[in-house]
C-alpha cells in the first residue's frame, strides 16, 4: 500500500506587524499526518495521536476537508486512511489545525504525483482553516507550507509573496496552558481602529518588508510592532507586559502575540540570545501555578511542509 | 553677496498605499527659493513670483519659518533675503508648500556650508509644514528633498526609508483647477476605519513595498490601491471615478488622489502610455468647464532637491 507521511511546521500568525496577512513558518515544532490509499470512495481518520479531543469525522477533520477539496479539484476520489500525529497543542495560537491540513495537503499531493505547486497547495489547506476556525484564512497556512516569513496580500495563490529573511534570527515561543479560542480572541477586537492607528501600522508594515531586503536589523526590530491589536488582546495574556519587557530588556528584537494567543513569541539575533530570552520569560511565570511549553526555533526559508516517510512498497 | 538658488520638485503624499507614510518626487514641476545674506539678523520675504497669495511675513511664511528653524538649531542668525518663484499652483494637492519649505532648507543648507545631511533637512523642511498646513508632515517634504519614493514610518530621521523605484515609470498629474484646502480635505475623513480594512492596507503596503526591490510591475499594480481614503476623498474631485476607469483601461498602473486633491495621478510603463493616459484624462474634464493642469513625469532617484544657480562674487 502507498504511504505518505508529511511534516508541517507550526507558525506565527500575524507577526506583530501583520494582522491577517503575515506569517512566520518555526522550525522545531509541528504535525504530523500519513496517508494510505484505502482503495475506497471515502477518507478517514483512522489515527489521531495527541489529539483525542479533535474531531475524527471525515466531514469536520480538517485534513479530510483538505483532501477531499484536492480530490473534487483533481475529479479523482481515490480515498485515503489518515493518520495524524499533533506535535504541540490545539488552542495555543501557533497554527495547530494549519500544520495538520497544511501536512495533509501536501502529503496528498505527493501520494498523488503532485498535481499542484506548493502555492498552490495554500488555498486547499485554507479549507482546512474554514472547517476549524470557521474561515479559511492564509496567514497561518501559507507559512506551514511554503516555509520562512509570507505575505498574503489576498487569498489568490498570486497574492502570497515570499519574502526574504534576515540570517541567524531565532524565534522564542511560549505557550501559557490557559484556554483561549480564536473566536473570542476575535471577539475581544474591535471592530473599527482609529485611522492614525491605521496609517502609522501601514507604514511600519512597509519599513518591516524594508528591512527585510536591506538585512537592516535596527529597522527591523524598531518596525516589529503591533499598534492595531496587541492593546486589546494583551489582556488576555498573564503578565504578558511583564514578559514584553523583561524579553526587550534582554536583547530580544520584537515581542508579541502569536496569532490569537495565548502564545506570546520574541525574536533574536542568534540562538544564545534567544536562550537567554527564554530562561527571563519562565522567570516571569515562575510565580503563576501555569504551566507552560517554551521552545527555540531557527527562522529561515525551506522549513515548509516537507515530506518524512514514504513507503511504495507493497504490503 | 554669496547668493543660492535651489529647485524642490512637486510630490505625490499618500501615493495610493501609504496615507500620510509615503511620498514620491515628480521630475516635471517644482519651486525655486534664492537666498542671500542680507547682513541682518533677521530674514525677509523680498520676492514672491506667482504666489501673491502667500503669506510674506517672516513668522507666517514657510521659507522663513524653516530658515529660522535652521538659524535657531545652528545658533547662528545670518539673516537671508528670501525670493521664492512658486512652479505650480498652491491647493492643488502636489506638495506646493513642501516644495518651497524643502528648497528653503536645502538653499540654506547649501549657503552655510552644509551642515546638515540632506536627510537632517526633512525635519525642518517640515516646520514649513506645520506653519503652511497646521502640521509637521513629512510625506511631501521628504521625497521633495530627497527624491524618489520615500517611506516614513515615523518623524525622525530614521524613520525615512528612501525605497527603490522601478525603472521606467512616469507619473501623470492632473489639477483641475478646483478649491480644497487641505484642512477641509481632512475633515472629510472619518476619525476612524474597519479594522478589516485596515488590515488588507498593510498588506498592500508590504506587497508595494516588495514589488520595489523584486521589480514586480504586476504586483506593483495589484497593491497601489487606497483603501482606507479614496472612497471618502473621491468624492469631493469631479469625475474621478470616471477618470479612474478611463486611465486603467489605458494601461495605468494605479489611479489615485495625490495628497488631499484635488489633483489626481496615474502611473504608467514608459512615458508613450504615460502620454495615452493623459490624452483619455484630457477627454473626461473636455466637457466640464473646470480648467485642468496636467504633467507627465519621470519618477526616478535623484530627483530631489538641488542647487540651481549660485553666485558667490562680490557685488
């Protein structure tokens, strides 16, 4: 039997300096997902380690909605058994349904000889979002995919624009095990922002891209913020100025919210910077009874989905 | 009498993407400012050529303001005798105060020897526009001293981010020959915006952005849109809609209100489609019996402010 096992990189949503279009791909943490033709019309869920409170059903899991959105594109309805391995918790705001349908999606393609490109491959992951979160944003998807830093200027395969990435910048994220969803992370937004607010977010968004094609570091860093939604969802997050600063306080070059939260990340320049980052934000929750789930993580391109098994032989 | 005469170009504020952030120089108009020691301590508007309008005294005129900003920051007070020749008309959106501050400065600046860089000369340049529009915005007498396209994520001087340009893109201005001043222009915007739509404006300006540096005219195109402005602005410009479909549909990259209006711009590959759209633009305002200035320029680097004529013998 065919089998295909995919990898696909949890992310940072939004990146301090882009609501909804910006996205990091981290490199240590991520989902696994399999997939075996089962010689049948349907798919299933025939595994999901780490995830028992996840649906398995195949019109509610995210990474059947994905391949069976790929099959009704490609008109072929070869089923498969789906086999998905969590590699970090739902709910944390690291991107936890996209790096399952963002796997799924492109363990699908390869088992299928690769009908799509792997920009393609966004906008079926994306389906994967809508059946999880309830719309089929990019932001978190097209990072899990393509790797490294996108941005999504619209939801057409030729809105996602990879941009450069600065060497040797690390990612510090930490997870507080407290119970936000992206609905009412959402909800705590307002729905209108000053129009200053507005422009000065643009115009740190462009220094941002700036600085990414000149490797200005000091450009980058001073650009990294968050002016339009950091205020409100903040207050959701335990001591997360307490965490902003101490993370600035040592070196880190931006500090903010990843994606809905709770998660909060730091960004630095080199991996012992980023360690020393990471051992001041425990401090901080020291004192709390909250668990939490920290990890260091290589920024760059070439750390998409990525394929780690495969198996042609027949059974 | 050691005497300097310094051109500063027009500019385009806002430029579609970026409200009150960007700006871009124009090549085609501008204004000229001559200043000589006039061996007092005091400066003096003693000319001013197409602008009877303006203000002449030294307190109220924005030449003298940033001279004396200039003289105030240096410690040193050599009076200058200011004549101004205004190029293009003041309330026509194009940066007509901007153009005078920025030639002010960067004659003064020429005239002591340089002591500032020509970046430093935006901040006072700026002073101009706090006493000609009420505030210290940079968007129009920063590419009008610096030329090209210059971002703004904030007032310092390291805020401005000179981005690269796309060879071979003209601009096209129109001014019909109508009344907003710049504070009505701002009060008809609302205090505040979708959060949505503020969202995808940061997103095309990280998508403008990159289209500079990976030289993407399609992308360029697709993201020098105004979401957050243009419904509101448009409609106090007469057939601007009409203007707007009209120069798309002849190979117009972008459309839009150039600072506050009334002026509007189109950009274009090449200066022959240039020259197309302006002919169609021409044949919108044909009937109508408002009377039009139109130009067509190169954008470019190294179109910023410059030293036009000096004489440094002894009368």
């Amino acid at each position: 039997m065919k089998t295909i096992k995919a990898f696909a990189p949890a992310t940072i949503a939004n990146f301090n300096v882009g609501y909804d279009v910006l996205g990091v791909a981290l490199s240590h943490i991520g989902d696994e997902v399999e997939l075996a033709f089962n010689g049948k019309q349907e798919n299933r869920i025939v595994a999901m380690i780490n995830g028992e409170h996840l649906p398995v059903e195949a019109d509610k899991n995210c990474c059947s909605v994905v391949v069976r959105k790929m099959q009704e594109h490609l008109g072929v309805f070869s089923g498969v058994d789906i086999r998905i391995t969590k590699g970090f918790a739902s709910g944390s705001g690291l991107g936890s349904s996209s790096a399952s349908s963002a796997a799924a999606a492109f363990a699908y393609n390869e088992l299928t000889g690769r009908p799509f490109t792997r920009k393609e491959l966004v906008a079926f992951a994306a389906e994967g979002e809508r059946v999880a979160c309830g719309s089929a944003h990019v932001d978190n998807v097209a990072p899990s995919v393509l790797g490294g830093i996108v941005l999504a200027k619209g939801k057409e395969t030729n809105d996602l624009i990879e941009l450069p990435i600065i060497e040797n910048l690390y990612a510090v994220t930490l997870f507080p095990d407290i119970k936000i969803n992206t609905s009412d992370s959402r909800k705590i937004l307002k729905d209108h922002i000053p129009l200053k607010t507005a422009s000065k977010q643009v115009g740190l968004m462009g220094a941002f891209v700036s600085s990414l094609y000149d490797k200005d570091l000091q450009r980058f860093s001073s650009s990294l913020q968050d002016l339009m939604i950091e205020p409100m969802r903040s207050l959701l997050i335990p001591e997360f100025y307490e965490m902003k600063t101490a993370a600035m306080a040592h070196h880190a070059l931006a500090f903010g919210i990843s994606g809905s939260g709770p998660s909060v990340f730091a960004v630095a320049e080199g991996e012992k910077k980023a360690q020393g980052i990471l051992t001041v934000l425990r401090e901080v929750y020291r004192p709390a009874a909250i668990k939490i789930q920290t990890h260091v993580h290589a920024l760059g391109k070439k750390n998409g989905a990525k394929i780690i098994n495969r198996d042609y032989a027949l059974h």
